[in-house]
C-alpha cells in the first residue's frame, strides 16, 4: 500500500458495529448470526454484517410504520425535509474521504471512482431532491357534478422497501432513498450482502444530521431470507429493486400477494452504436469507458460494442491499444482505473463467459484471463471479444464484468435491429458526427436512456429505467417521484 493510500485513512477505516440499524439506533439480530464480509482486492475479511431474520424485518417496518405516523408523516413540513435531507449531504461531503474508503474496500472498485463519482453523486443526489420537497403538489381539477371543489393530493405511498445490489452500493441506494425521502416515506433498505457497510454507516450519519428515528432503517443479511421477507411483509407498500433480472421476476411474485407498488431496475445488455463517420477516437474513448469503467459490473454497460464495417478494423486497433494501458491495480492507489471484482464468484462467472464465447467462436482481441495483482485479490484482464454475431450467447447475456463484444453491421437499419433483439432495453450509444442520423437512431433504439457522442453520463435530473425484461419504472428526475407518491382526489360537497 502507497503513501496516498495511507493518505486516505486506508489502514484505519471506520466500520459500522455487525449489528441493524432500527429505529435510530443498533440493534442486534435475533439470530445473533453474522456474516463475514471480505475485501475482494486482498482477499482478506474485512469485517461482520449481522444476518437478520424475519423477525428483525418485522421490527424495522414496524419502526418505519410509527415514523411514517409520527413526526415525520406529521409535523415536519415538507420544507424541513429538504433542510434535513440537505443538513444530511452536508454531514456526508464531510467525511467523504471516510466513506469513499469503506466503499472501495467492501467493493474492490478503485478509490479514484469512489471519491470521486460515487460519494459526490450520493451528495449531489441528496440537494437535487431535497429541492423538491416542498414542490410536490396536487392540482385543482375542472369538475362538472354535485361538488364546489375537487381537488388532488400527493401523498406519500408509505413504507417503502428498497433493495440494493453490490456494483454501486451508495448510489444506487441514495437513488431510492432520496426520492423516497423528499415525498415523506420512511424506508427500510436491505443492501446487497458483498457490500453492506457503507449503507449502515449511512443511515447512522442520517440520522445523527436530524433524520428522525424509524425514518431509514437497515437491514443486512441474506436476500432470500431478509428481502423475500420485506417484499412479503404487509406493512411494506412499495418495493423498489435493482439487481438480476432474475430476483426482480422473483419479487413480482411475491409482491403480488399483498398488491404492492413495485420497481425494478434490472440487468442489461446495452449496444454501443459506431457509425464510421463519427469521431473515432472520442466513440474509441466512449466504447472503453462504456464497458471498463466500474470493472463492467454496471447494469448500463455498453457491453455490445456495434461498428460500422468499414472502420472496424481501425476502431479496434486503437480500442485495443487504449485497453493495454488499463492495468488492474490496487484499488486505493488513487492511480488505479480498474479494481477488484466483487467477489470470487463473480469473476468464475465472467471468466465463465469467456469461454463460452471462444467456444462460439469469438476471438479474444485481448485480456480473457485472471489478472495476477500481487498474487491475491479477485482481478481480471479488461477483455475484448472480437467476431461476435448477436445470437452468441456473449452478445445476449450479461456478463457483468469488463468483457466487450464487437459485432459489425454494415448499414443503421441493421444497426437498429441487431441493437433491438435483445431481451434488455436499459440503455444504449450512438456515436455519429450526422445530427439527424443520431437523433433518428436514438428515437427507434428500445432503451430507457440513449447517449448520443458520449456514454455513461448520469444526472440526478434525468430520469433512468429501462424497456423490456431491464424493468420499469424510473429513478432520478422529476419521474422518480411519481413512484413515491399516491395520489387522492378530494371531492367537496356544497
Ligand atoms: P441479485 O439480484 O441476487 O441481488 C440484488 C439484491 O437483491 C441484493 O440485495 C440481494 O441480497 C437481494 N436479493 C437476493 N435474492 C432476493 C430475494 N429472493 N428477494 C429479495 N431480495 C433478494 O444480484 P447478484 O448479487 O446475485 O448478482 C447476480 C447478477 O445480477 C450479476 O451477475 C448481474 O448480472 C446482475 N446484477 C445486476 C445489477 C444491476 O445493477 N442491474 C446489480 C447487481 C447484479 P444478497 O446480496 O443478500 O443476495
């Protein structure tokens, strides 16, 4: 470990205790079980996580229930909120370092993207909804019967469940919990078990900047018990999801017996379109950074890279000379652009993966192996698999690690529909310097975002979900808010 790594507080992070946080404050589980939790990049055991039960959810949805009748449902004016939520991204900017730290070691994702996006996202998210607090309104409608008045209120759904995977741990929980927060729910968050620490810290720092009790309450352990729990529970109203395609079908069914309002933000396989007049070294940069930027493990990847025939043998020359540069490295140098996977299970997986594709006949342009990083840690080489055609099973399924395919194409029609037959539609790229093709493109591409001369851009103000099996629903933006609010029409008699 470097100097700017101890600089970080790397030989000193602050763990939560291996307990839950209900009702503002620790508790153990009743199981008194606990689950280790490892840093993928030393393969050394980082800390405990308690493993709840059902009966440790029945008591945070309990604390969430009281809040939401409490103060929090009731006195606090939605104005406070926003002075709470904004007091709360205050308190985080401050131990930013501290945070950033804890995620890279519980994920293997390089301190850099941590300090960097990931906590400043959280923040950014918080202000961003935290004005809007007290701009969710109802409207008076244009009746004609019996009534002098009618009228519609937004109020909030309830107890909202939010269920969290290990890629983006912070951001992908503040991306329910801040909405969730600004339209007055409370929340019981079930975060993913790889990655739990930097979400119980959370809620602690939440509550301690003003956040009442009960509001957020966290619950770790296994998800086929805690989270089967939560999204069966009856005083939960809402379930929020983002992971695997496959539990999101899972959590449908389950929903299903108690009606609940359910989201899902699930995987994807998203094409990356390059056109040949486009800039090729900026679409060069934009295909590199669509697929190795959080080691892949990122549901938006542009993991199906689709090249205009008469500049692909160019493109992939240089993608691959850009791609020798990106050497897996120790997560907290802050030099390091491409960490750990998460766990020894996820890269099996997407080594998995490379095989299946050379056993289809791709051929490995280059990577396709461990990375050796010190002899330890869960690395692998950024990994490019050329002479792809759609149907491979490595052009159809998410791998969910730094592996691209490049498929060629030879006009936009069939850029289109190669971009299209896929099972998923959360997101895509189109890389073109002709504005009417690229807007032309963008509006018959099946995806919930479209990223048009640049990828994996984000903000707080745009809203993201996906088509088809990628799930539905949004989060972020002004749409997020439809999802945590019910609305009532009010009819007033003469
Ligand atoms: P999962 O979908 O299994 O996990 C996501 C979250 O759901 C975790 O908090 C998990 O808890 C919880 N969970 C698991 N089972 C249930 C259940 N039956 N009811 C309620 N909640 C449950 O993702 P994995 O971690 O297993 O990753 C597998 C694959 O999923 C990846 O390889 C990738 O393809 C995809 N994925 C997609 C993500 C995205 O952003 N869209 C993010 C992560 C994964 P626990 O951690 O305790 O299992």
């Amino acid at each position: 470990m470097g100097d700017e790594a101890q600089a970080h507080g790397a030989g000193n992070p602050e763990l939560p205790p291996a307990e839950l946080f209900i009702n503002g404050e620790w508790t153990a589980p009743e199981s008194g079980e606990t689950l280790a939790t490892e840093n993928p990049a030393t393969e050394e055991t980082l800390g405990a996580i308690a493993a709840a039960t059902s009966g440790d959810v029945d008591r945070a949805v309990v604390a969430a229930k009281a809040a939401l009748n409490g103060d929090w449902g009731g006195k606090i004016s939605p104005r406070e909120r926003g002075r709470i939520m904004w007091r709360i991204a205050d308190r985080l900017e401050e131990r930013i370092d501290e945070f950033a730290l804890v995620e890279t070691l519980d994920n293997g994702k390089p301190i850099f993207e941590s300090r960097y996006v990931d906590v400043p996202t959280v923040i950014e998210c918080l202000r961003y909804y935290a004005g809007w607090t007290d701009k969710i309104s109802g409207e008076t409608l244009p009746v004609s019967g019996p009534f002098v008045h009618a009228y519609t209120r937004r109020e909030p759904v309830g107890v909202v469940a939010a269920i969290t995977p290990w890629n983006f741990p912070m951001i992908q929980a503040i991306w329910k919990i801040a909405p969730a927060l600004a339209c007055g729910n409370t929340i019981v968050h079930k975060p993913a078990t790889y990655t739990s620490l930097t979400a119980l810290k959370f809620a602690e720092l939440a509550h301690e900047a003003g956040l009442p009790a009960g509001v957020l309450n966290v619950v770790t352990g296994r998800g086929s018990q805690v989270g089967e729990a939560l999204v069966r529970h009856p005083g939960v109203n809402k379930v929020s999801f983002t992971g695997s395609t496959e539990v999101g079908r899972g959590i449908m069914r389950d929903a299903a017996e108690t009606i609940k309002r359910v989201t899902l933000e699930l995987g994807g396989k998203s094409p990356n379109i390059v056109f040949a007049d486009a800039d090729i070294d900026a679409a060069v940069k934009g295909a590199y950074n669509g697929i190795f930027y959080g080691k892949g493990e990122v549901c938006a990847a542009g993991s199906r890279l689709f090249v205009e025939r008469a500049i692909h043998d160019e493109l992939i020359e240089k993608l691959v000379a850009r791609t020798r540069r990106l050497v897996p490295a120790d997560p907290l140098d802050p030099k390091t652009r491409m960490g750990a996977l998460v766990s020894a299970k996820q890269r099996e997986t997407v080594l998995g993966y490379v095989e299946v594709g050379k056993n289809e006949g791709a051929e490995v342009a280059i990577g396709g192996e461990a990375a050796n990083v010190e002899g330890r840690g869960y690395f692998m080489q950024p990994t490019i698999l050329d002479g792809v055609s759609n149907e491979m099973r490595v052009a159809q399924e998410e791998i969910f690690g730094p592996v691209l395919v490049v498929i060629p194409f030879d006009d936009a029609e069939e850029a289109v529909a190669l971009a299209n037959d896929s099972i998923y539609g959360l997101a895509a790229g189109v890389w073109t310097r002709d504005i009417g093709k690229a807007h032309s493109v963008a509006a018959r591409l099946e995806a919930g975002t479209v990223w048009i001369n640049q990828y994996n851009w984000y903000d707080s103000a745009g809203a993201f979900g996906g088509y088809k099996q990628s799930g539905f629903g949004r989060e972020l933006g002004r749409q997020a808010l439809d999802h945590y609010t019910e609305t009532k029409t009010v009819y007033v008699g003469k």
